[in-house]
C-alpha cells in the first residue's frame, strides 16, 4: 500500500452512478465529494452497482461523466451488481467477494457504508475485519429508524415476514460492524445519537453541498422580507421523493390547515416519487388542487430559484436522516417548519431559522404557519435568521473536516 500524496483511498458506497448514452455519469453532489478526495489522496477508488434505468430517473436528477472531474485521472470506478435480492446476491457473491477482497487489500484508506440486507458495502466491512483493516463507517441514516418506519407501511403476509427477517439480520450486521471500525462519521444529530454508544470513535459531520453562490444575496433576501411586510400570500414549498418516509401526505395535511384557517399561499412540491399520484388525487379531495404545484423532477437551478423566493420550507420526514434539502432551504433564506428531529434542530441551533413539531403533528405543523401568517415580524425575524444560519454551510469546508479525521484515524 503507497502513501504517496495521502495513499490511496477505497470507497464502498450505495449506488451513485448512472449509464447515460452508455456512459457512467455520477450524482452530482457526489461528484463534489470526489472533486475533495482526488485533491487529498494519491488514488480513488470507489465501487457501487450502478442504478437500473427505471430507478435512476427518480433519484439522481444531475449527474456528469466522471472524467469531468477534476483530477479524473487518479479516479477508478469499479461497477457492482445490482444485487439486493437472495438470488442476485448469491449469484454474484464469490466474484464480487474476490474483488473487493483484492481491492480492500491495495487501499490504504478504506470507507464503508453498508445500507442494507445484501448490499455489497456490508460485504466490504466483513472483509475489511477479516483482513485486520481499520476502516471507516459512514451512515446518512438511523438505520433502526428507518427500517421500522418501512416495515410500519407493509400489509400483513409473508413479504413482510421475509423482509422483517432482512431487517433483523442488518441491523445485527451493521451494529457489529460500527462496533469494529476504527471511525464513524455520522452525518447529523439523529445518525450520530443511534450509534454513538455502538461505535468506538464516532464523530458527528454534516453531509451539505452548499457553495458560495448558494447562499441568497442581501438584495434577494431583503425583497423577501418586503414581501413578507407587506403581508403578500405565503410561499411554501419543499423538495424531495414521493415517497412515505418523506410524509407527503401529512404535508398535505399541514397545508388543508393553513388552508381552513383561511391563509392566502402559494404551495409547491419539487420531486417525484411512488406517491405523487395519490398526493395529486389526496390534494384535489381536499379542495387544495388548485393552490398546490407539483412540477415534478426539475433541476437544481430551479429549485434554489424557487427556494429564493419561498418563504418557508415545510417538510415533514418521518425518519432520523440527515436530508441535504434542509440546508439548501436555509442557505436560500426560507424559515423552516417541520417535525423536529434532532438533525433540523441542529442545523439552526446557532443562528434560529426554524420552527419545529413532534413526529406525526401535522395539524401542529398547520398552526405554526398559521401563527406566522399572522405575526408577520415573527417570521421576517425568523427568515432573517434562517439565511444566517445557512451561512454557516460550506461543502468544501465539511467535507475537508471529514477528509482530515478519516486520515488522522486510518493511518498506519
């Protein structure tokens, strides 16, 4: 293993690339991250299963070809099956086995993020112990959390069974594997509370990709809150999956409040998912169609535009994760209202910026809105100190904080 210019770098990771005109394009925040790791390592190496077609569209939205980044030429890509499933596994496992195997013992620097039952990152800490390697072990997720919340939605039967025994099996995995590493980086308050105890060496990161030119200018902020004083509609707004752990349809719930209470706003979701066509028919029912958009799937550019002239951001997630949609908010100088898990807590502890609720209390949610509509100083003060906080954002500056443990702790 060399440890010229910082050594070299394995990475074992979910999936973040797509096939696009038969090329390999990576995510772009990613790729933000890979831009970070080529200028502090001799060599990059990171492995995933490449997304099918049909699952890409609806999660990764920008992605570029990996040679368009910077210091490409010290990068390698290592394509993993698309496994996930007993037999998929299983019929890729001693191929892949020796392949990470090989590659774990010619990286100096070893991450891992194992995410669920038959995914090839678990497989890569096991060999990772077997080889005696210190590694790093990275989680966006409460897993536990996350898993509970999954199975909660299931119907009763014999796929639930099968997939709770998946569950168990992880977490019993995964817990072991925090429990050998040699670092965690635990990326916000939620991740970090469900491991800290687990992990010898845990450390709490933020995972934000806010550059400079995301943070909304003095001129844009101060129109907001003009706006806001001469009491125009509400803009409300959020950004992310269709999907149940993002509780769309308790923010459905939240905006029918605000909407009988008798608030003038402007509603809009960004994003797609298997729930946009019952929040489509959930919003027409409630007799709010008419004031809620769903552009669906856009551009970055777009939704940081729109998020410049958005009020307040309301989310509503329903598991502890660290979703980088509240840091874009923030930096855009929206005030934000949603249920308060300790990572949104965390974001405006210093500055303020956001008003919060227990799990599950969308009308709680609605009342918030309401009082804000109501008390326009209060939100002007808490807009005002939403985009402070998002100042505090830097992606480059996180990511060298996590770059500089992973080589303080793996070293040697």
């Amino acid at each position: 293993m060399s440890d010229a210019k910082g050594g070299r770098l394995l990475l074992v990771i979910p999936p973040v690339v797509r096939t696009v005109n038969e090329i390999h394009e990576v995510e772009a925040d990613f790729a933000n991250n890979l831009r970070l790791y080529l200028a502090n390592f001799s060599h990059v190496t990171f492995a995933c299963p490449v997304f099918p077609d049909k699952d890409a569209r609806g999660v990764i939205l920008r992605s570029l070809p990996l040679e368009k980044i910077p210091n490409a030429g010290k990068l390698s890509f290592i394509p993993l099956p698309y496994a996930y499933r007993e037999d998929k596994y299983l019929r890729h496992y001693l191929p892949t086995r020796r392949l990470l195997a090989s590659e774990i013992a010619k990286a100096q620097y070893l991450i891992f993020s194992p995410h669920a039952k038959y995914d090839w990152s678990t497989l890569a800490a096991h060999l990772a112990i077997r080889q005696n390697r210190k590694y790093d072990m990275e989680s966006d997720h409460d897993h536990a959390s996350a898993q509970q919340f999954h199975l909660a939605t299931m119907r009763p039967g014999l796929n639930k069974l099968r997939k709770t025994m998946w569950a168990r099996s992880f977490l019993k995995t995964a817990e072991k594997q925090f429990s050998r590493s040699s670092l965690a980086l635990l990326q916000g308050q939620d991740v970090f509370d469900a491991y800290k105890n687990i992990a010898p060496n845990p450390h709490r990161v933020l995972n934000v990709q806010i550059s400079p030119e995301d943070h909304i200018s003095a001129v844009r902020l101060q129109a907001k809150r003009d706006r806001i004083a001469a009491k125009e509609p509400l803009s409300i707004s959020y950004a992310g999956q269709a999907i149940a752990r993002k509780g769309p349809l308790d923010w459905l719930k939240a905006i029918h409040g605000i909407s009988e209470a008798g608030v003038e706003f402007q509603a809009t979701w960004f994003g797609d998912g298997s729930l946009m066509p019952e929040m489509k028919r959930e919003a027409e029912r409630l007799g709010i169609g008419g004031k809620v958009m769903f552009p669906g799937s856009v551009g970055r550019k777009e939704i940081m535009a729109t998020l410049q002239n958005t009020d307040i951001f309301l989310f509503c997630h329903k598991t502890g994760e660290s979703p980088r949609c509240l840091g874009e908010a923030l930096a855009s100088g929206c005030a934000l209202v949603g249920y308060g898990t300790q990572y949104p807590r965390e974001l405006v502890a210093k500055r303020g910026g956001g008003e919060f609720t227990e799990m599950d209390d969308s009308q709680g949610l609605a009342d918030i809105i309401v009082c804000l509509d109501r008390d326009r100083a209060k939100l002007d003060g808490l807009v005002a100190a939403a985009a402070a906080s998002g100042r505090l954002l830097d992606r480059d500056i996180a990511m060298q904080e996590r770059i500089d443990l992973i080589k303080t702790h793996l070293s040697g």
